[in-house]
C-alpha cells in the first residue's frame, strides 16, 4: 500500500521534531546552554558553533516575549538552538507551526487510542457522554492536524516569494486562517472537559488539548511577526498609489 504524499511529510515532520522535543530542557537558559563538543574540532570551531547558538538562543527568547505563552515557547523551540541556526523570521515561524504539528499529532495519536479503548470496553452498548465527548475531541484536533499541514505548505509558498504583490497577501492570509482554525479546534477540545473533578485520563486528555491549543497560539504570533513586514511593505506600495 502506498502511503500519501501529505502523510509522508506529516511523518517526516513528526519524526525529526519529536527527537528534538524529547531533549527539550525544563527552562532554557544562556548562561546553561552547553555546546555540543565532537572529536577533531578545533577550539575556534568549538568556539563558533557555541556563538551560534548562543546567538540563536538569543534570537528564540526575543522572538518568544511577544508570544502569549512565552516560557512554553522558549521550552518547545530552545532544543534547536542546540542542532540548528534560525536564520530568521520565516525560520522560527516554519519551526514553530512544526511544532504545533507534531503535538497535535502525538495528542490526536493519544485519543483514538482512548476512544477504542472505550469501545472495547463497551463492546456495542450505548456509548456514555464521556466516550462521546473524547470523539468529538478526537475530531477537532484531527481537523487541527490538518490545517496545520496545510498551512506549513502555503508557508512554504510565501517563502518563496520575492515580490509583495496580492498573491502573496494571499498566501500569508491563508496560513493565518488555517492556523487560526487549528487553534480554535484545539481550544473546543479544551472546553469540552470543564470543572476540575475528572479523571486521571480525562485530565490527561485536556492537558495534552491544552497544549497543543498554547503552541498553536505561539506559532500563530510568531507567524504574525513574520508576516507584518510583508503587509507593511504592501500597505507602504498602495499608499504610493495615484
């Protein structure tokens, strides 16, 4: 059976991120970051690679101060300092909406695992509301997997872009609205479990929803920074306008 094109770039994805995000430290910190030493470099290798990753370091916990969640997003993103340079805005969003991907495919990947948990439980009987709710949860962050992967792609778009034209507004209008959609998706799921007396796998479930709703809110605001010089230069060029 031949896998899909879009299926082999969500596991691509997923499995290039997660090995990132299992080494994520707890707090990430300048003055802590550790280079990564390889035998037969030399101290100004050694030395380079460490500014370059302090500098990207720098870069992330910048970027992350105008972000809803700031800690989270220095906590999700801090790991690629250690194996990658962000070399920009359109990197750190790209990585980012990645990340966003691969939680909602880990918390998707969790809940149907719950859900026919449940069923075999049930075996055929009326389903309850709490098999019933976990379904629908399941859905909404099937759907945020979805438009994530969509709205990865048509970033792909508006980096290639040179020119500022509608074209490319609408590109950056389409990420925008598709993230936005992840992040409502992710939410619903979040506000389906209300209360606080729930159970140990219920709460679970609102963790991991609540997650992926706060990494898609920080992805969605780096996006935002991104895109603003590009709708700056596009407000500045109609205003030149006869």
């Amino acid at each position: 059976m031949k896998m899909a094109p879009q299926y082999l770039t969500i596991m691509i994805i997923f499995l290039s991120i997660s090995s990132c995000l299992a080494r994520v430290e707890p707090k990430p910190s300048l003055a802590r970051h550790k280079s990564q030493i390889t035998p037969n470099q030399t101290k100004t290798e050694i030395e380079t690679q460490a500014q370059t990753r302090n500098k990207t370091m720098a870069y992330i916990e910048s970027s992350c101060q105008g972000t809803r969640y700031p800690d989270l997003c220095m906590r999700s993103l801090a790991s690629f300092a250690k194996y990658s340079n962000v070399v920009g805005p359109d990197h750190l969003a790209h990585i980012a909406l990645s990340v966003s991907l691969v939680k909602a495919l880990q918390t998707r990947g969790y809940l149907l695992k719950v859900v026919k948990e449940i069923e075999e439980i049930n075996k055929g009987s009326e389903p309850g509301l709490a098999y019933l709710t976990m379904q629908d949860c399941e859905k909404q962050i099937s759907d945020s997997v979805d438009q994530l992967s969509q709205a990865i792609k048509e970033l792909r778009r508006v980096n290639k872009g040179t020119i500022i034209d509608d074209k490319m507004l609408w590109h950056i209008s389409n990420v925008e609205t598709w993230v936005s959609t992840a992040l409502t998706d992710a939410s619903y799921c979040v506000q389906s479990f209300p209360g606080h007396r729930m159970s140990k796998r219920t709460a679970t479930i609102k963790s991991k929803a609540q997650n992926v709703a706060e990494v898609t809110s920080n992805g969605l605001a780096l996006f935002h920074k991104y895109a603003a010089r590009y709708k700056a230069a596009a407000a500045a060029r109609a205003a030149k306008r006869p």
